[in-house]
C-alpha cells in the first residue's frame, strides 16, 4: 500500500487535537463561527466559475446559451449561504418551535406531519412538510466521535461537499478533513476562503485527490479518523466498507449518499375525468425534462424512470410522451462530462435493441465546443437523451435492466404499472417502485387532484427519502430544515442502495421519515421551461452573498450583461 503524505498525516493529527475543544465549544460560540462563514461569501472570488465551466465541457470563452456561467456560482450560494444561515439559528435556539408538536397525524396511528414553511426561493409557492414516526431514527445530534471525519467530495456538483463539511462540522460538532473530488480540484480555494473561520479554530482542513499520491485507503483507515462521510457510488461505498474491514477499523461511522433509479410517477387522477388540458401536458412535460436533463443527467436525483398507467387507464398517456418527445428536442444538453458515461449509456443501449434517440442540440455549436478531455476519464462527446421502455413493472416479461442500475447518463427508462383505474393507480405505483426499483433516495408524484387522505396514504406507501408531489426533488436538497438521504429503514452498511443516513434536519424533528414537497399541480414557477436571464442570476447572487453596495453592483451587472449580449450579435 502506498504510504500517507506526512502533511496529510500531520493534518489529520491536527484537526484530532482539535476535536475535544471543537465539540465541547458552547453552541453559541459555534453558531458565530456558522455566520462568520456565511460572511465569507461577500469577499468569495468566483473566478473558480471558467474552470467549473470546463469541467463540465463548456467553452467558457463562447456563447453560452442555458447561462451556466451565472447558474453555477447562483446554486453553488443558495445551497450553502441559507444554510449556514439556519445552522446558527439552530444553534441560537430560534428553531426549537418547529420541532414541539406535529400539526396533524396520519390515520391508524401513522406518521406525525410537521409543517417546515416555503421551500424556498428555487421553488415559490411550494411549501416543506417533515414526516415522523413514533420510533425510529432521532434528530441530528452531535457525534460522539473523538477523532476526525474525513469528507470525501462529489464529483458531479461543487455545493455538495461544502453541504457535507457544514453538516458535519457544525450538526455534529466534528473536526473534519476534506478530500476533493479528483475532477474538482478547483474549488479548494473556494472552500479554503468560506471556512477559513473553521481553520483558525483548527477544525476544518483539506487536500486535493492529487495530493494523497494513491494513499487513499491510508487516509480513511488513519488512526486519527473515527467518521467517513462520502457522496459518490455504491462501488466507492463499498469500497470504504473493504478498507474499514481489512484494517480492523469498524468502529469507524461510516454514512454516505448515494444512487438512485429515480421514479417520476404521473397519475391521471380523477379530476376532470383524469382528462389533461394540452397545457397540463405541456407544462409537465418541460418540467420532467428539466428534471431528467438537468447537468447531463448525471446527478443523483435527475429522473430516471417515467411511470405511467396503461393507455386503456389514461388515454393520453402518447400524448403526454408525445409532448416530452417535442420538449427534449428544443432544450440543450451538456456534455457527457462525469468519467464512464458513455460505457454506461452503451450498456443501456446493447441491452435495449429499440431505444429511441432524440436529437436534443447541443449546449454549445460543435465549433464553440471543448473537444479535448479536461480531466483523465472525461469524454465530450455529444450523447442524445435515450428512451428505453422496460414494459409492465413486474410482469415476467419486464425488461428491467434499467429499473436496477442507475445510467447516470441521458437515459429515462418508461415503464407501465397495472392497474384496473385511475383512482387505483397511485397506490398501485407505490407497491411497484418499493417493490422493484433500485433506490430510495427520492421520488416525485405528479397528480391533479386535491390534497386528501388518499394520496397522504400514497406518499407514506413510497419508500423514499423525499417525496415530491407535482414539482422536481431538487429544491427540498437546498433547504436545511428538510432531510436528504435514503429512507430510514432500507439501509445496512452492507447493502446501502441509496446510502446510509440523513443529513438536514436542523430543527431537529424526532424520528424523521422523509421530507415532503409539495406544489400545485400547475406551478409555473417550477416548470423549468425558461432560461434565467444572466442579469437576473448576478442579481440574486449579489443578495444571497451579502455583498455590499447591492444596487450598484446589481446595476453594474445589468450593464455587463448587456455588453456581452451586443458583443455577441457582432461575434465577438
């Protein structure tokens, strides 16, 4: 085995010096240590944005249709400045109302509802609900661990592992050690700017995958480590799990985020006679494909599996096909930037003979386009977004390849579920994704119908640790006071699926089950069918940051960005 870098023991030795003072800090001291970091982003230098771009396989020095260059650093903020923003509330005691009592309960003594307010400035007019059980797993508490917790990064979004650090850091009251994702190397300055009130308090500290020179079992295996946390495959996990078993160390927690084949259930609903307006058809459609095409489709929640009753149930089930199939053909599609996915789109398409492509554009002209790798493993070759159908979910003739293994490529498997109505549908969808889907991560149900007892007993059915009803998962990632992870209950450190543990939650609600988003059934504010002018993102980054001079800069930004739009029509 290779040895590790004495710098990177030395850090480790460090932080685990550190440990006992870290955790034993009063929470108020701690909590001014969370808005110290929040204050960081007025000063943070989002030059890191151009390398972000390349990354993901887009010229930074060319038009950029879908504006990735102003989206990127505005989710990269909204994901971390308004949570460490409910941490130090957490940590001030504002919170402690949110978690007293439930507003209702389930029937038959099921799970207790706590309402958690908006969702958030991502998802308007949505609002967070909070699921708890009798018995079952606690609130986020602080670890007991006396050593480090070493944070392994993501590859695939550069908010994740700051989510990860501020989670562990400050919920669970642990030193931590940050090893980034091979394929993000960039943002450790980043990382380095926000948290250095954590550094000068000895409790934060990273390296680049470069740095460890191949010793990454003797990161994670170090004596000073008493907690992983990773985001990333199954195979890393169980990778993990080997090393921890090999050297006698599992003692060491160990809790990760993981895969999913995630479901997009649409039921008719009996509304209207479960008959759809065209624009219902339209406005779900671009919201699904959105969902599904959202960073080349290489993220843990893009939509993965579209579930829908047979044509006899609901009689415009090809029209609403039909409607996605015209959608995906007008929005662009990145690059196939993450290591391996083209070898997992060719799976799919050796095991699916009569896979339909749509011919999405690209995100850039093939003459603006990166077209060298910029990291080892990376391929930009274009790939079209893949429909496979899998048949009837469960049926002996079900081809379902696609319901167990997660593409995490442009892949959306299309699947039926029997069923004898529409009114039986939702329930019958239920038993059939718990039953045969690999994954219990996140989910949505799309239906008309009004909120009722029925679909309350559908959402409690779903096996999953977000269910969101008419609206994409994502936005429940982003809110602190949601919970994001597999369901409780469904995990072993030995067969993870979807991963082990929660993080969120910082009301600290007892026994959470899952969170609930939910929407209207026609919410234009979700329905992903619009690029977002690049003024109004530097906008709102400038609030979220808590940068000074707001209306100046916001100004400013207006400016710029009209430069670049009649620089552009002249082709410079």
């Amino acid at each position: 085995m290779a040895a590790l870098p004495p710098s990177i023991s030395a850090a480790l030795s460090k932080l685990q010096e550190s440990a006992k003072a870290w955790r034993e800090l009063p929470d108020a001291e701690r909590a001014a240590v969370a808005r110290a970091c929040r204050g960081q982003f007025a000063t943070l230098d989002f030059s890191w944005v151009v390398d972000s771009m390349r990354c993901a396989g887009i010229n930074p020095s060319k038009p950029d249709p879908q504006n990735a260059i102003g989206f990127d650093p505005f989710v990269f903020a909204v994901s971390i400045a308004p949570r460490l923003d409910k941490i130090a509330e957490r940590l001030e005691g504002k919170l402690q109302d949110l978690a007293k009592e439930p507003k209702r309960q389930l029937p038959d003594n099921g799970p207790s509802v706590y309402p958690m307010g908006e969702v958030g400035a991502s998802a308007p007019g949505c609002t967070l609900e909070l699921w708890s059980a009798a018995t079952g797993p606690g609130p986020t508490e602080p670890s007991t661990c006396t050593g480090v917790s070493v944070v392994l990064a993501a590859g695939n979004q550069n908010m994740l592992s700051a989510v990860d650090v501020i989670e562990r850091v400050f919920l669970h009251k642990e030193c931590v050690f940050l090893k980034n994702h091979p394929i993000r190397s960039f943002m450790a300055p980043a990382f380095a700017h926000i948290f250095e009130p954590l550094i000068q308090r000895g409790a934060f500290a990273q390296c680049l995958d470069s740095d460890l020179k191949g010793a990454h079992t003797e990161l994670i295996i170090h004596k000073s480590v008493s907690h992983i946390h990773m985001t990333g495959s199954g195979l890393t996990h169980d990778k993990v799990v080997g090393a921890l078993k090999a050297a006698k160390r599992e003692e060491v927690a160990f809790t990760s985020e993981l895969g999913c084949v995630t479901p997009w259930i649409v039921c008719p609903g009996v509304t209207n006679k479960g008959t759809w307006q065209e624009s219902d058809l339209e406005h779900h459609a671009s919201m699904l494909t959105g969902a599904f095409m959202f960073g080349c489709s290489m993220n843990c929640m893009n939509t993965k599996l579209l579930v829908l009753p047979s044509e006899q149930v609901w009689p415009q089930r090809k029209a609403f096909i039909e409607a996605l199939r015209k959608r995906m053909a007008v929005v662009p599609i990145l690059p196939p930037y993450y290591p391996g996915a083209h070898q997992r789109y060719a799976a799919f398409e050796k095991e699916y003979k009569d896979a339909e492509k749509i011919d999405s554009p690209p995100s850039q002209l093939a003459g603006d386009a990166l077209q060298e790798a910029v990291y080892p493993g990376q391929d930009f070759k274009p790939l079209q977004p893949l429909f496979v159908d899998v048949g009837v979910i469960g049926s002996p003739d079900c081809r379902k390849y696609a319901l167990e293994n997660e593409a995490f490529a442009p892949v959306l498997a299309i699947a039926t579920v029997d069923c004898e109505s529409a009114k039986d549908f939702l329930v019958s969808a239920a038993k059939a994704v718990n039953t045969h889907v690999f994954g219990n991560l996140s989910c949505t149900l799309i239906t008309p119908d009004a909120r009722d007892d029925s679909l309350d007993r559908a959402i409690n059915l779903l096996d999953y640790g977000v269910v969101a009803v008419n609206m994409w998962s994502l936005p429940a990632y982003n809110n602190a006071l949601g919970v994001w992870g597999a369901a409780p209950g469904s995990y072993t450190r030995e067969n993870p699926q979807s991963g082990c543990d929660f993080i969120g939650n910082v009301a600290g609600v007892p026994n959470v089950l899952k969170s609930v988003v939910v929407s209207p059934f026609v919410n234009k504010a979700v329905a992903n069918d619009k690029t977002v002018p690049l003024f109004v993102l530097d906008a709102l980054l400038v609030v979220i940051s808590g940068q000074s001079m707001v209306v100046p800069r916001i100004l400013g930004g207006m400016v710029k960005s009209l430069f670049k739009s009649v620089a552009s029509l002249f082709g410079c």
